[in-house]
C-alpha cells in the first residue's frame, strides 16, 4: 500500500487552496484506477479547510462505490488532529449523501419518463 504525503504533493503545510486539492485527487484518482490501494498521510499540514477537502477526496465517489473506496483508500489517523478529521468525515459523508440524492433523483425521473 502506497502512502501519499499531503504536503509533498502540494507543496504546503496549508491545504487552504481548493485548487492544490485537486492535484491530491488526481494522484489518489492515478492509483484506483489501478486498483492500488494508498494511505493518504497529513503530517505536516496546519491548515485544511473543506473547500480543498472537496476536490482532494470529496470527488472520489464519482470513481468508485463507496464499498470499494474504503478498501482503496485510507488516512493515517495519526496524521490528522481531531478537528482535521472532524472536516474529512463531514466532506466525505455530504459527498456520499449528495451522489446517492443525485442517483435517487436519475431513477425517479428515468421511472416517470420511461
């Protein structure tokens, strides 16, 4: 299992530029493809907000189910403080909520317009 240090990837100790989130997202987004699992590791960063959380992770759903995901990728709890990790779960549960409210809505639509 490859483990992906946040702070190399971007260049930072601060994940505070949704924009770098998404260069985490296509690294991370590299290895599934592959079916190679990654540890995502956050020594060193000071400064996460959820807008880079979003694109770094958030966006994961869209590539894999949510069964497959948990076994592909993980985070060294270690890594993160209590509040960093409080941001990972909140972005990764709305995220997971907001797909399946999405794939609800096809079905009902695709159902009434047959």
């Amino acid at each position: 299992m490859e483990t992906l240090i946040i702070r190399d990837i971007i260049n930072s100790n601060s994940a505070n530029i949704d924009k770098k989130g998404n260069l985490v997202f296509q690294a991370i987004k590299e290895r599934i493809e592959k079916d190679q699992p990654v540890i995502l590791d956050f020594t060193g960063i000071d400064t996460l907000i959820t807008a880079f959380l979003n694109l770094a992770i958030g966006q994961l759903y869209d590539l894999r189910p949510a069964t497959e995901l948990t076994q592909l990728v993980k985070i060294k709890r270690d890594t993160v403080s209590d509040s960093h990790f409080q941001k990972i779960a909140l972005v990764l549960t709305n995220s997971k909520e907001k797909r399946q409210e999405l794939a609800n809505l096809q079905d009902e639509v695709m159902e009434d317009g047959y």
